[in-house]
C-alpha cells in the first residue's frame, strides 16, 4: 500500500514540474526581441539602389530636393502632399548603424509633426504599393531616395537648377580657375574656400559615381572632384542653403549637376593706359594676392 501511495506522490511531483516548465517557457522573451525592447520606428534595408532608409514596415523614405534642411519647415504642402504623404515616426527609435541624433522632428505649416534626417524633411511615394519599391527616385530630378550613407546630395532652385550640397545640404563649389584634376585655390584662397573631400562618394542614382575622383593638392590633402573639377566650400554661407557665393569675382559657381561652367567673357585689352592702371591697383587691394586673386 506504501509503495502505491509513493508511486501516486511521485506521480503527481513529476507532472508539477513539467506544467511548471512549460509556463515558465511560455513567458521566456523570444532570442529577436527581449522584453521592454523598443520597435524601431525608422531602420535601414536593402534594395535596387543599395541600403536606404524606410520606416518600421519597410517602407521608402524619399527626400525634396526643394527642401532647405535645418529650416524646419517643408515647402511641399497641399496637392504635393497627397503625392508625397508626409513620413512622422512619432517616436524615433534607431539602431546601429543609424545615428539618433541624425533624425528630429519640425512642425508643418498645418501643425503637422514630419520627421527629418540631417534637416531634411522625410516623405513616402503614394505610388510605391509595397515595402521595399523606390519607384519615387529621380521622380522630376527633385525627389530622391534616402541613402544612410549618401555624403552627396542634390539641392535644387528656380534660378540654379540642380547642383551638389553635402549631406546637410551645405552648397559644393567649383572655381574656374581650376584644371581638370587639379586646384588651383591655394593660401589665403583655400581658407576662405575650404575643399570638400568624401571617400567613397555615396549619392544619388542620377549621378554617375565614375563622375566623381579624388585630387591631391599641392600641400598632399585630398579633395573631392566632380567631373574633374574640384569641390569646395564658401566660408561665408552660414547655413544650408546659403548660395552666397555663386558668381563671386565671376569665377566661384555652385557645382551644377550638369558639369557646366559659365563661359566667362573676357575683359578687352583695346582700354586706355589710365584705366589699366586703375584696373590693376583695384585688383591687387581687394585680392590681396596680386597675381591669384579671384577668391
């Protein structure tokens, strides 16, 4: 009878912990996702173009290339906005290899919340019907898919066109008197125009990466051309989309995507002697460099 009575208790101890196990198994977090764990609300995924940016469903987020980034405001409202539907994550929530403090929020003009990368105001396509489509890239050379990585961006105006800012959307320069592969801003000259450099160039698919190379200058740096010729700054633009040295002495441009300089007409030499010399002293005070000047 003891044996019986043991047998049953051993029984029931047995079939205890087993229910036991199986309970504290079924509360276990999953090895994908601990407990309390965030869902990341914009995050990086592969596609036709390379790794770009999309929100927590895989979605493509875009970029206007009207924008000003940093502004804090969109320029793309009313119809613009049933095209391109404004991407607000609410919460930002990122993971390596994404940068938190890269995205912010701005509020539109209709109270809105949009989020932003670097200051550029973040959209969908209405036309991409699945996660993962980038039907929206190059759509009229003003709208781009967002490359984590891109160092290259493309601005665009009514009176510039298109042509080359950072990743922040600070304007890129050429200076004509430049040759191909080689700088010809140096001194004085390279500290008001500081030279742009990015290794490797990641932009977007309407430039062809072959366009872009590297110059060593004089001093044994390095600086990013476009089309041959070499990138720079304007220490006196402030802020992203700040133009403030486009034309400049008629030899400083914005980096048109197009490759194209000004043709820059020539002064007549049939002047008189007093003009000349007139001419020459100006040049040497407001340059301060006699011979280079232009910057």
């Amino acid at each position: 009878m003891k044996k019986t009575i043991c047998f049953f208790l051993l029984l029931a101890v047995t079939a205890t912990l087993i229910i036991a196990g199986c309970a504290q198994q079924q509360v276990q977090p999953s090895s994908t996702q601990t407990a309390g764990q965030a869902v990341d609300t914009i995050r990086v995924a592969s596609s036709t173009l390379g790794t770009i940016l999309v929100d927590a469903k895989g979605n493509t987020l875009y970029y206007f290339a009207n924008d000003i980034p940093g502004s804090g405001a969109s320029t793309c409202t009313a119809q613009c906005a049933v095209i391109w539907p404004v991407f607000s994550a609410g919460t930002i929530q990122v993971s390596p290899p994404l940068n938190a403090a890269d995205f912010g929020t701005i509020t539109r003009a209709d109270g809105t919340n949009q989020t932003t990368w670097k200051g550029w105001p973040l959209y969908y396509y209405a036309s991409d019907s699945a996660p993962g489509q980038v039907s929206g890239e190059n759509f009229q050379k003003i709208w781009f898919v967002v490359k984590p990585g891109e160092n290259v961006l493309i601005a665009h105006s009514s009176g510039l066109g298109q042509y080359l800012t950072d990743s922040t959307g600070k304007t890129l320069y050429t200076f004509t008197k430049d040759t191909n592969g080689s700088s010809a801003c140096t001194g004085a000259c390279i500290a008001k125009w500081p030279a742009f450099y990015a290794n490797p160039v990641s932009a977007p698919s309407i430039l062809n990466p072959a366009d872009f190379s590297a110059v060593t200058r004089a001093d044994g740096t390095n600086q990013t051309a476009y089309m041959g010729m070499p990138l720079y700054y304007y220490s006196g633009d402030v802020k992203p989309g700040d133009v403030n040295g486009e034309g400049f002495n008629s030899l400083w441009y914005v980096a048109n995507v197009s490759g194209m300089m000004p043709v820059v007409t020539a002064i007549p030499t049939t002047v008189s002697t007093t003009i000349v010399i007139t001419t020459a002293v100006s040049t040497t005070s407001s340059a301060g460099t006699g011979a280079m000047g232009g910057y």
